[in-house]
C-alpha cells in the first residue's frame, strides 16, 4: 500500500510521544514492504514552502506552516495554505491510505478533507483528548469522575477555564463535521481515551495501543556510566517526558519527603527540559533539591540508559493522560512502574504485577507505593521481568503494525 502519515512535527526536532509513534509506525511500514511518506510542517519560512528529503524510511515532506500558539485553536479546523498544498501532493501521489496524526495546530483537520477526495481509508490517531477540548483534561471533576469509574462530559465552563478568551466555540463543532463528513475512522491509543472521546461525541473509533520495537537491554558499563554522569549513587526514581503539573512533577516533589524519610539516599532522575522544572524546583526543601537529579531532554539513543540507571519509573499524572509512552519503554526496560489512574496507565500496568498503580494526588499513598519498592529490590525486580515479558506479548511493534494493516484493508 502507499500510505501517507500525517504529523505535525516529526523527530528528531518534535517532542512528545506523538513523533516518536509516527517514526516508528512508518519505519514498521516500510520493513512490510508498504511505500510510506511523511507529511509534516516547518516554521521557518527561509527554508521554503515545501522540503522534500529521503531517509531509510521512506519519503518526507515539509510544508511551510506557523500558526502562533495563541491562534491555534481558531486556525487548526481549516489552514488553507496546507490544504491547497496536500491537494497538489496527493494528486501526483495518489495514496492508497491517508493515516493522520496530530493535527491541532499547523496541518489542520481540514487535510482530512483533502485526503477523502483521493481515498475512503482516511485515519486519525488520538493520541490525546484534543479533539474535543482545548487543553489537557486536569480537573478535580474529571478526577472525581475517574474515581467514580465513568468518563468525563466536557462541559463549556471547563473549556473557557482552561484558555479563557482563545476559547472558540465553533472549534470542535468544525473537527466533529470533518470527522462525520469524510468518513474518518478514529483510532484511540487506549480504552480510557475511547471512552472519553465517545462520552463527549466522537464516534466511528477503534483502540489500538501504542508500542515499543523490540530492544535489548544496554550494556551495564554504559549504564554505569550514566549512573556516574549524574551522580545516581542512591535507589534511583526516574520520572521521564514532559514536565508539567498536570504530568504528575509536582505530584513526585510533593511525595520526595515521604519517601527520603523511608529511603535517606533515594535519588529522583528527571529526565525533560530544565526550564520547564525550576517552577517546580522553586518551592522544594533544600534535602528534596540535594536527592534531585536533572538530565535535561533525552533522544531515543539515550532513554535506554536512564531506564537502566533506575530501580523505579513513575508516571503521576493527574490528567487524562491517555497511553504515556514512559509506561511501555519502562516495562520493556524491565523496571517496575508506579503508575496512575488517570488515563490508559491502568490499562499497560498490571497493579501489583508489573508495577502499583496509585492516585497521585494521595501523596502518602504515592511515596509510600515508591518506598516500597526502593526497600524491596528482589519485588521490583519481579515486577520488571514480568513488565518486559507483558511489552514483548501485548505490546510489540509487530502487533502494532499488523492491527494497523488490518484496519486499513477492512475500510
């Protein structure tokens, strides 16, 4: 099949766990013998309308898009450049599949609608909730909902709370038109995002989890060193990706004295932008701010090694957080996760098998689920065989390829 891929950014400049899924889903592609191109965008308008380039995955193009920030929530229905651009694309390369990613703030939903005049096996992966709302889904209701165990009905006042006056009411009215009026079928990444994005009407959806490529474990002298670059020289907790609230960071900060309590020399490795952590690092203690380690952003190479350097990962976060890629890496890794309940953790983490699933916001609970497996190395480790071993069966690539292949003949 020629199948065209969708995304906004793309790696290794993109950040998030979007980048990384697409990459791996083309690279999956192309070892099935399919032709695969990636369509993405570039801010800088020095460089061109449109960038067409080759890897060993297959073809790349970049089209020229720079929607500020502010005005995405407007201009991500419709860009009318991106559409007149794909049209011209699509009509030299007439793909048989139109798979599409992320598009809420430079390509726009309106490339659905350009795709559909080429073929009826039209795609979009949610990888978050932004089809139907304006920010991350952190609210207590939300949580209260989750506790209660049903999904969560967006309402106005949860959307002008979350961005004020960039709320725009016609937004997602416009996404569910496309959607209904090009035939896309939606793929959501876990059950807890189905769930959510059919409680609030989107409709015609499928889950098909994300996955990791099979990987061997690094070498322990690698890791080592990497222990040693950092100064790991205690039972080490890695929190890894974007560092936010809503993620859990202050969730993990607000437990750390809890946990140094039980575990004097624990160490907590951050691995994420700094700039985006010294808000948090701001109101710590001085004995929390002497455990804390930082690595700045890590690539794909050197993720690896910092699952290695640690004994536990945590994913804490307190939004609607709907796969978390941290949770597989982590598994395969062959570490335990303390994970949350908010979101698709529940759904990868096997409580009390592969790592403790917990309510971040029940700090005591939080740190003491932490604590415990630093004290108990020989459970920790049983948790992370059994996590590695669950990857390898739930969660290959492979798997993940062949659902997809499936779909996409079925339409």
């Amino acid at each position: 099949m020629n199948i065209a891929l969708l995304n906004d950014e793309m790696l290794p400049a993109g950040l998030g766990g979007a980048p990384v899924v697409v990459d791996r889903l083309r690279r999956g592609f192309v070892a099935r013998g399919h032709i695969v191109t990636l369509i993405t965008t570039h801010q800088e308008e020095s460089r061109g309308s449109i960038i067409r380039s080759q890897d060993d995955a297959g073809s790349i193009i970049s089209i020229y898009s720079n929607v500020p920030h502010r005005d995405r929530h407007r201009r991500c229905v419709r860009n009318p450049f991106v559409m007149k651009v794909l049209k011209e694309i699509w009509t030299e390369d007439k793909p048989d599949v139109v798979h599409a990613h992320n598009l809420h703030t430079n390509l726009s939903y309106g490339a659905l609608t350009i795709a559909r005049k080429f073929t009826d096996k039209v795609f979009l992966t949610a990888h978050d909730t932004f089809l139907v709302t304006f920010a991350r889904v952190n609210s207590e209701a939300y949580r209260r909902a989750t506790r209660a165990g049903h999904p969560y009905r967006m309402r106005v006042i949860d959307h002008v709370k979350a961005v004020g006056r960039r709320y725009w009411p016609f937004r997602n009215a416009g996404i569910k038109k496309t959607l209904r009026s090009t035939g896309t079928r939606v793929i959501a990444v876990s059950r807890a995002l189905e769930d959510f994005l059919r409680a609030n009407r989107i409709q015609h959806t499928v889950v098909i989890p994300n996955c990791v490529p099979d990987r061997s474990l690094p070498d322990g002298t690698a890791v080592e060193a990497f222990r040693e670059k950092y100064r790991l020289d205690g039972p080490t907790i890695l929190f890894a990706g974007r560092i936010s609230r809503d993620k859990g960071i202050d969730a993990l900060l607000a437990a750390a004295p809890d946990i140094l309590a039980q575990v004097p020399n624990a160490r907590f490795l951050i691995a994420g932008e700094e700039k985006r952590l010294q808000p948090s690092l701001a109101g710590i203690s001085a004995q929390v701010r002497a455990a804390v380690r930082t690595t700045g952003w890590l690539d794909q190479e050197e993720m690896p090694l910092a699952y290695g350097a640690a004994d536990v990962v945590t994913t804490p976060s307190i939004c609607l957080d709907s796969f978390n890629l941290t949770n597989i890496e982590a598994m395969q890794a062959g570490k335990p996760v303390v994970g949350t309940i908010f979101g698709g953790t529940a759904e990868i983490v096997k409580d009390s098998v592969t790592g403790i699933l917990v309510d971040p916001t029940d700090t005591r609970s939080y740190a003491s689920a932490l604590a415990e497996l630093l004290r108990d190395p020989a459970r920790a480790k049983k948790m992370g065989e059994a996590g590695r071993a669950r990857v390898h069966d739930q969660f290959s690539l492979e798997k993940q390829i062949s659902a997809h292949e499936t779909l996409y003949r079925s339409k």
